[in-house]
C-alpha cells in the first residue's frame, strides 16, 4: 500500500495554505464575538457558559446510557447469522434445482453453503457476460435508484414482523433482544422506529419517548435557526451545495428544491458541530438511506421515486429531516476517524483490509498485487461512502439494518464487511490479467440485480471472518 | 500480454486534478467513453479510467486518474500523483475561486509529483459564455508565465475535449520518443505492468523552458 505523506514542507512544518482553520464560531469553543478577557474572568463565568453550551444536547447522555451495557453475544450473533445463511440456503436450493445443476459429487453438509455461493457467482458471471458492455455502470454515470424495491420482499415475512411488534409493545423495550431481531434484517413497516431505538434516539422507555422527539425535533430547529439562517462558513455552504444536486441527478424525488435544501441543512450543521471532521464528500450519500426510511414512514405505500415532498405537511417533514439529523449524526459516531485529517481511519482499515486478506486469500492477494492493484484504490470509496455508491439504495438499507444493530458500533464489523464484498468478486478478479481489467471491474461491480438476500448474504460471510478472525490476529499468519 | 485490442506501444499515467465541481469527471468521462451527464456524482478519492489513442501510426494507452477536489481528499490523492507523465489541471471558466485555486494546484503538483511532469491548464464549461469570469487571454498568459499548455474546452459540447486529452498525450509521446531515440530504445513495448513513470519524459524540463521564453 502506498502510505501517503501529509502536507510537510522541507522543515518538517505543516504547511499552512491547504488545511484552512474554520474562520467562524465552532460548538464547544468560545464565542468569538466574546473578548478574550471576559471570558477568562471569573465573574463572567456565565457567560463564557452560555458561549460553549451549544456543544451539548440535553438528553444525550441519558439515552446513551441506556444501550451502555446492552451487548450482543457472539453466540447469539453467530446463531442468527447461521439462520440467515441457512433460510438463503434453502430458498437458494429450489432455484439452483431449476435453473443450475447443481454439483452433487462433493456437495454434503457443510460445503452446501460454499456451493451455493459458487453457483450464484456463476450466474452472476454468465449474466454479466451478456450485458456487461450495455449494463455496466460508470463511475458519475447516475443508476436508477429502484426504490421501489423498498417496499418489497421481507413483508412476507409476518412472523418477524409481529416479533418486532411484541418487542415494542413492551414499556421498555429490551434493546439486546431487539438487536438481535435486526441483525438479519428489519421488515419495512416497522423500520423507521426500529432505527430510531437501535440508533439510540428514541429511548427504550416507552414513557420517554413522546417528550424526548418533541425536545430533539425543537432541539434541530433550535441548531438551525442558529447556524444555518445566520452567517453561515462559505467552504463548508459552498462544498455541500455543489454535491447535493449532484448525488442522484436522474431521481425526481432528489431533484426537488425541497428536498435538497433539507439535506443542506442536515449536512451543514452536523459538519459544523464536527469540526475535527467538517463535511467530507460522501457523507452526503449516508444521509439517503435514513431520508428514505423515514419518508417511507411518513408516506406508506407510496413510490417514492416521484413522490413530491410538498404532499407531506410542514410537520412531517420537519419529523423526517430532524430525525435524519439526529440518527444520521449517532450513527457517525463510531466512525468519526473515517473523516478527520488525512482520512487515518479509512487509512487505518484499509491496511488492515490489505492484511486480512493476505491472511485468507493469498492467491487473489498476490494476484492484486502483480498487477500493481493497490488496495486504497478501490476500497477507499467502499469504507468512506459504506458501499454507498456499490450497491443500490434499497440493499444499503438493509445492510444498515445490520450496522445499526451491530453491537460495538459497526467500525470493526465494516472492514469484514468489505473484505467479504472483495472475496465475493474473487473469480471474476482472478479472470482479469491486468491492471485496468482489475481497476474497471473493482470500481464497477455488477450489483445491478442485488436483493436483501445477496446482503444477508454478505454480512453472514462478514461475520464468520469477524468471528474467526477480530479477535485472533495471529491465526493464519503463517509468514511471519 | 493481453489480446489484440489491449495491444498498445505506450502506456502513460495523466491526472485530472482541480477544485471540486469544475468538470473533471465530465471530461473524462467525454473522452473515454464520449458520453455527458449534465450532474454527475461527486468523486470519492480517485477513479480510473483508460482510453487509447493512435500518434504516428503507434498505439498510446492513456491511463487516466480522476482525484476528489475536496481539500479533505488531498492527502489521499496526492499519493497518485507519482509516477504520473501529465496532469490536467481544471478550473471552471465561470467560477472565478476555481482559477484562483489554481496556484494552489501548482504547487501541489511541485510538492508530490514528478519535476518532469507536463502540465496542461484548462478551462472547462466553455459553454457558459454568458457566465464567463475569466478572459481568455488572462488564462493564456498564466499558463505561459507558468510553463503550462493551455486550452478551452467543454464537456457538455464536446469543445476541444479531444484535441486537449491528444495534445498532451501527443506531447508526451515526442518526449518519450525523442528520449529512446537517444536512448537506444530496449523495446518498443512498455509492459502492461511496469510502471508508467518509465515513460517520464526527462527533456520536459527544457521543452517548457523553451515555450515560455
């Protein structure tokens, strides 16, 4: 991997022209237009409070301290994550009996799974022979986002749907249970709620909650009142408002002044009250997923690509933008080096994506590395936009089921996640004999068609690396 | 080496660097596969592209790479600066803080990338007469006073697209072969899989001197 050099001059001195210091006041810090001298001075010790206290949310801490001990257990975990792998297997198996032979000589037990996934690469493979050259999607080239897709699926699963409903009944919902439920996959009608308690949002206590929104929702309008209709920072303003018109160009829903503005607003205060991260490009596409979940609540059974926003009332969407807010900035929290200075957290999992897979699949490794493929290369976008921009809208949504309910934060979890996404192409990749082949299929893979199931799919394959690996750095270093 | 169509005489490296939004993507995406979205996604570190063209009757790869213009990204894509032959460095000819910015850009490319590097300067969205804020003359005379090429173009209309992307791989070209004529050339043929900087043109240096006097 190449390591990158930050900005030193020749002395050793970071140079001062590119990083710019923020100019206006940030959260936390003294108020500028407050005189150096007042603030110090004991008897203005009120003041200087009044000029800091933007830092804090009342109420954060309580619902945080909440979910402090809820911890999910690796057996259980691992249960769930078997169920998943066994409910694929077997809608899997009717498929492949029709339309694939499927290879019976080597297959029992436990390499059924394997197979499974072998055929499905090779249909992925002999479709993608056909269409490639008309389907394939470039980078900047706008995908229809299918949200339609949305609504879809899953919501034959009843049986899940009304454990989540007995869950929620409860005056105080059992997180630790409710995790577990997710892990696999949330069903549509009781997402938005679901998200709103695995995000540590919306308290588990049922009494609390009605209170808590109304404070938070008054809280959002209180933070944009303050720093998006005042002066505002013109990098940060003007950053945002070059890349949100940009993000789906061909989506009617996203094309609405409306809607853009909302995600301005979200976008500009949480880089404000970020400051060691400010805005970084991309975070734009991590707010879609909660807008869309939350709309979708908002506006049930409706399509979403066209739906236009002014239908809602003022209410709904200050409900939908406010909460956006509120979850999107929860769910950043574990991955916060992912967007500070030189991007070390990204940095950081990168290399030890590199390292992993080295370990586990040494012929695909050797194989990147022959054709100068660097790992930063395509996986850099993979860890800042969370496969975002891989994989269409509706399985980033179900994928977050996974993260939000990912029980240390989903920092660690997101690097097998990748390192599962990577090994999933290993026989299209190991096909190509050079440089570009490689770099063109890894910036584009054909995830056109991917459902619920290819996800469940991958954070099941996610979890057995985790599992075998997170704890156990040594295991299978076997050159060393 | 590949199949026949992969088959080329020169491989060269070239990025596309500038402030965010001045139509990086959209230019290259113009002339790798000549095609034009009027909001393209932002880009998220670098991305890559290929696309090969015929100078004297010899096949040259060009191996593009597309950088985030966030300032964020600059540590990330700083590092694909090496080994680069030629940057293309894009302002936006109606936003004037992109032109400013390119000095910025300047010397980013002194601090990381090869000395020899050929650097092209372009003014992009050229369409956008009516919004214009840089003359051209202004531009013509930076990028001379710098030892720059320049040239105008727009991706929504296809102006000089290709004539830009030729010109500096063109020159490039002479460069390198200027330099294995002296040289004894080993091979006509730079492997697929060494590195582009091979083909670092060391007379580039003197050629520009030789333009902005």
């Amino acid at each position: 991997m190449e390591s990158f050099q930050p900005e030193y001059d020749k002395n050793g001195v970071l140079s001062d022209t590119f990083w710019k210091t923020p100019q206006r006041a940030i959260p936390g810090r003294p108020c500028q237009r407050v005189g150096q001298s007042e603030v110090m001075s004991g008897s203005s010790y009120q003041q200087f409070q009044a000029s800091v206290n933007d830092a804090w949310d009342l109420g954060d801490d309580d619902i945080i301290s909440g979910i402090a001990e809820t911890r999910i257990s690796k057996a259980i975990s691992q249960t769930v994550a078997l169920n998943v792998i066994n409910s694929h297997r077997n809608s899997n198996k009717n498929v492949n009996k029709s339309d694939v032979k499927v290879e019976t000589d080597n297959v029992k037990s436990e390499n059924e799974a394997k197979v499974v996934k072998r055929n499905e690469v090779k249909k992925v493979g002999s479709g993608a022979g056909v269409s490639s050259g008309i389907m394939r999607p470039y980078p900047g080239r706008p995908r229809p986002v299918r949200l339609s897709a949305l609504t879809s699926r899953e919501e034959s699963n009843e049986s899940k749907l009304e454990r989540f409903q007995q869950l929620q009944e409860n005056a105080v919902v059992d997180l630790n249970e409710l995790k577990q439920l997710s892990w696999s996959g949330i069903p549509v009608k009781v997402r938005a709620i679901t998200w709103r308690l695995l995000a540590g949002y919306l308290p588990a206590n049922t009494e609390r909650r009605a209170e808590t929104l109304q404070r938070k929702r008054a809280d959002y309008k209180h933070l944009v009142r303050q720093y998006y209709d005042a002066e505002r920072d013109d990098d940060t303003y003007r950053q945002i408002h070059i890349d949100i018109p940009r993000m789906s160009p061909l989506v009617a829903l996203f094309q609405q002044s409306t809607v853009q503005v909302m995600f301005e607003r979200i976008l500009y205060i949480w880089a404000i009250r970020h400051p060691a991260s400010g805005y970084v490009q991309g975070i734009n596409d991590l707010v879609t997923p909660f807008f869309m979940v939350f709309l979708q609540e908002a506006a049930p059974g409706e399509e979403l690509d066209n739906f236009p926003l002014d239908k809602l009332t003022e209410e709904q969407r200050d409900i939908i933008e406010a909460d956006s807010f509120w979850c999107l900035s929860k769910f950043l929290d574990s991955i916060q080096d992912n967007y500070i200075f030189a991007q070390l957290g990204i940095q950081y999992k990168v290399n030890q994506l590199k390292e992993l897979i080295k370990r586990i699949d040494k012929p695909l490794h050797e194989h990147l590395q022959n054709h100068g493929v660097d790992y930063l290369q395509f996986s850099f976008r993979w860890m800042n936009n969370l496969l975002t921009r891989e994989i269409p809208l509706a399985c980033s949504i179900r994928l977050w089921d996974t993260y939000l309910a990912e029980s240390d934060g989903f920092a660690t979890f997101q690097l097998y996640v990748c390192a599962a996404f990577l090994l999933h192409w290993r026989e299209r990749l190991l096909l190509e004999r050079d440089f570009q082949g490689l770099m063109i299929l890894l910036q584009n893979v054909p995830t056109q068609n991917w459902t619920d199931s290819n996800i469940s799919m991958l954070v099941a394959e996610a979890y057995k690396l985790k599992f075998a690996f997170a704890d156990a750095p040594n295991h299978l270093q076997s050159d060393r | 080496m590949g199949t026949r169509e992969d088959e080329y005489d020169y491989l060269f490296k070239v990025v596309l660097i500038g402030d965010s939004g001045v139509g990086k993507s959209s230019l290259l995406s113009r002339f790798t596969r000549n095609e034009f979205n009027l909001e393209s996604k932002s880009t998220i570190g670098v991305e890559f592209a290929t696309r090969s063209i015929e100078v004297d009757g010899k096949t040259i790869k060009a191996q593009i790479w597309d950088t985030a213009g966030q300032e964020r990204y600059r540590a990330i894509t700083s590092a694909y600066y090496r080994g680069a032959v030629g940057a293309l460095l894009v302002y936006d000819i109606a936003k004037h803080l992109s032109y400013e910015n390119v000095e910025r850009w300047l010397r980013e490319l002194r601090d990381h990338a090869d000395q020899n590097i050929l650097i092209m300067l372009v003014g992009n969205k050229s369409d956008l007469r009516h919004l214009r804020s840089i003359p051209t003359e202004e531009a013509k005379a930076f990028a001379e006073k710098n030892g720059l090429s320049f040239i105008e173009t727009s991706a929504l209309d296809s102006t000089n697209v290709e004539p830009a992307f030729q010109n500096i791989l063109t020159e490039i070209y002479r460069i390198v072969s200027q330099k294995q004529m002296r040289d004894q050339p080993e091979g006509d043929v730079i492997r697929p899989d060494a590195e582009p900087a091979d083909a670092r043109p060391s007379q580039a240096d003197s050629v520009r001197k030789q333009c902005c006097q």
